[in-house]
C-alpha cells in the first residue's frame, strides 16, 4: 500500500514537473528552466519504477550475490565504503554545480524555484546513493522505529520538488506578458 501511495505521490510531481517544463518553454524562460523541470519529470519517472518494481532490492540482491559468488560478502564494507567514495565524488561535483547556480547573477524569483528543485533532486540523489550503498549503520538510522526516517525524507524531498514546480508554473504565468500560450517562445527571456 505504501509502495502505491508514493507512487501516486510521484505521479502528481512529475506531472508538476513537465507543466512547469510546458509552462517554461510557453512563457520563454531560459532553455536550463525547461531542462531542469524535464529532468525532475524524468527522476519521479525512474522513482515509480524503482518502486513498482523492486528496483532497489533488485541492485542490493545483485550485489550481495555477486559478493557472495565470489567470496567477497563477508569483506563487503570494503566495497561499501567504495560505494560511498563514489557517491561522495558524484556528489561534491552536483553540489559544485548547485553553488555555481546560486552564485550566479539570475535573482529573479523563478530561479529560486529552480534552485529549490535541484536541491531537491540532489537530496534525492544522496538518499538513494546511501540506501543502494546499504552502510549498516546508516540503514539503521534511515529504517529504524514505526514511521521511518527514510519515508519523512522521501516524502519531504517529492513535496519540495513538487511545490517549487508549483509555485515556478505561478510565478511564470503571473509574470507572462499577453497570452503566452498563443506565443512559440519567444519572449521574456529574463527568468
């Protein structure tokens, strides 16, 4: 049950996503607007099938028996902070991407949108990193007690991106000059 209402939850955001991606390219916003919505549509996608079909036991699975094959299970943390190592890196190089956005000139208000939603798929990224990773420790902590750590910050992180794809569509249609759906595009690049 709780797979399906996550799911739902998904669904509701990546059709925020792609209105805010519709709504950017409409309104002509600046193509990295249209890009960054596009691509919180496509991470909600990959998260429903993760979710429907078990794509995070399915990669914990593979991985244990491929250690287990070969004789390196019981020497797992080994990989797992491998793992870790790995994750840290593609991290550090979003988040250098994240900052050079904040620091950029752009302070329009839809650019804190933008801002809010790769921050959001950047928590994304490193809840999931660390739950493929599946550290001992960190698995306690995120699965521990009856309303787990891991479903607050799932479903903090789904609504942050789906109210910044919100309040972005608002603002652009707010701020559109004329009637933007009769337009290619083509006006008000400013952001």
């Amino acid at each position: 049950m709780l797979n399906y209402a996550a799911s739902l939850s998904y669904v509701f955001a990546a059709l925020l996503c792609l209105a805010a991606a519709h709504t950017a390219r409409g309104t002509g916003r600046n193509l990295g607007d249209m890009i960054v919505w596009l691509s919180g549509a496509a991470l909600f996608g990959v998260l429903i099938a993760m979710r429907m079909l078990g794509g995070e036991e399915i990669v914990r699975d593979t991985v244990r028996g491929i250690a287990a094959g070969e004789g390196l299970y019981n020497r797992r943390m080994a990989g797992q902070l491998a793992g870790l190592i790995v994750l840290a890196g593609l991290l550090a190089v979003g988040w250098a991407r994240i900052r050079a956005d904040l620091l950029k000139k752009r302070k329009s208000q839809s650019a804190k949108f933008i801002r809010a939603a790769l921050l959001a798929m950047f928590g994304f990224a490193l809840l999931y990193g660390l739950r493929l990773i599946s550290l001992h420790a960190v698995d306690r902590i995120l699965y521990a007690g009856p309303v787990r750590l891991n479903w607050l910050l799932e479903a903090a992180l789904t609504f942050l991106l789906a109210a910044a794809a919100a309040m972005y569509l608002l603002h652009c249609r707010r701020h559109a000059p004329g009637d933007w759906r009769s337009r290619g595009g083509d006006e008000d690049k400013s952001g």
